[in-house]
C-alpha cells in the first residue's frame, strides 16, 4: 500500500508543473480551504 501511496505522490507532484506550464491552471480560482483541528474532548474514530 505504501508503494502505491507513493507512485500516487510522485504522480501528482510530476503534473504540477505540467499544469502550472500550460497556464491554463487559474489558482486564484481555487477555493481556498482551513481546516481546524477536531474540539478537545471529541470522540475518535474506534479502532478496527
């Protein structure tokens, strides 16, 4: 599963400058998104 995870990555990160290239990519189009950690307290996922 590893191995996937990291052809995945290395696939990703070989198509960013692709894209960035073409300058078809408009960034400031992507929303933008804030993640905020989970409230102290919260339940976890259980375990399986």
């Amino acid at each position: 599963m590893r191995a996937l995870a990291d052809q995945a990555d290395d696939t990703v990160l070989d198509h960013i400058p692709v894209m960035e290239q073409t300058g078809l990519a408009d960034f400031d189009q992507v929303p933008q998104v804030v993640l905020t950690p989970p409230a102290s307290g919260s339940a976890s996922p259980a375990a399986g």
